[in-house]
C-alpha cells in the first residue's frame, strides 16, 4: 500500500475530510466489532477512489463519499442517541453531519443516503453510489469476519492526518 501511487492521490483528495474534528472523532466510534468507524470508513473510501478510477468513473465522488458515508457520530450501541433501528437511520444522520462539514456534491449526498440500500430508504440513484454501496458492504463483510483489518490504511496516512490510535 505505502507504494502505491493512487494512496497519496486518493489522501489529496480527501485531505481536508481527515483533518477534521468530526471525521477524527470516529475513531472513538466503534462500528463493526473492534474496527472503529473511522478505519471502516477509511477502508471503504480507499477501495471505492480505486475501483471507481478504475472503472473511469467520478472517483473524488466515490472516495469522499465513501469516507463520510458513515459520519453519524454517535453511539450505535445506545438506543437513546438515535430514533429507530441504526441500518435505517444513520444515512440521514450522516448525510446532516456531512452538509454541516463540508459542501457536498449531488453524488456524494447519493453515495451517503443510499450506501445501506436495500435497507436504507434511499435506492441508488448513480454508479457510484451503486459502487459504494457494495463496496461498503464488502468491506463490512471483511471487517466482521475478520479476513482484513483496516487500521493498516490508517499506518500509512500523513502523520499530520492520522488520527492518534
């Protein structure tokens, strides 16, 4: 990964996304068992930049939505942070924490409220949300079963990005 030319390429773009308050503070959000919201996310974002490079589509769509897909900030285990179930939920919350950090694009508002479909209530609604939406769910896949560990995207982030672990 360290020699890849596509990981700085893909930092650059979401540079100004990882220095944030918010997106850092996933890193106190566990989410899929013991890999924090913001590794996942970080997972999800990478591998959503390179297949939708790869697939020539709009892969600074893709990866920043990708990493803000899940940007709820709260605790999914406390059923008194959020209404109803999470699977419905947190797309709409993380679309709203989202708008408030930064100006979104229409795909990256697609990619973050259809990434759970067919859960969510949004369906997708371009190919990269399409995209994002199995590659999350891969990625979750992976995480749960514990086949890949995300925090090795997090070691070779910029020591001015990487969130303390």
């Amino acid at each position: 990964m360290r020699n890849s030319v596509n990981f700085p390429h893909f930092v650059n773009m979401v540079d100004d996304l990882l220095d944030s308050d918010q997106v850092q503070s996933m890193t106190r959000l566990n989410h899929h068992g013991k890999v924090t919201c913001f590794d996942h996310s970080l997972f999800v974002a990478y591998l959503s930049f390179r297949a939708a490079r790869f697939l020539k589509l709009d892969y600074r769509a893709a990866a920043r939505g990708g990493l803000l897909h899940d940007l709820y900030l709260y605790n999914n285990r406390d059923k008194s942070a959020h209404p109803g179930w999470q699977c419905f939920d947190h797309p709409v919350a993380a679309w709203r924490n989202a708008r408030k950090l930064t100006d979104l694009s229409r795909k990256e508002e697609d990619i973050i409220l259809s990434h759970m479909w067919p859960l969510a209530r949004t369906r997708p609604h371009s190919k990269e949300a399409a995209l994002v939406d199995f590659v999350d769910t891969l990625c979750a896949t992976l995480e749960l079963c514990r086949i890949y560990r995300p925090i090795r995207l997090r070691a070779n982030l910029p020591a001015a990005l990487a969130p303390a672990a």
